[in-house]
C-alpha cells in the first residue's frame, strides 16, 4: 500500500491488529528527528 511504503521509506513500521467484532487498529512509527 502507499502508506507501508512510505513508512518503510522513512525506516518506520507498521503494524496492525484485528479484533472480531471490534475493528481494526493501525499503529504507525517512525524514527523521531533529531
């Protein structure tokens, strides 16, 4: 997807999880600036 790409651009990750019933939760992190 274009957001995973850009993440991995930037050295971040992505990372989701799933809960039937619940929804869907979408962590994104990226390196802070220094």
């Amino acid at each position: 997807s274009i957001v995973r790409r850009l993440v991995l651009d930037l050295n971040g990750s992505v990372k989701v999880e799933t809960q039937p019933g619940q929804g869907t939760k979408f962590f994104v992190e990226l390196p802070a600036a220094s």
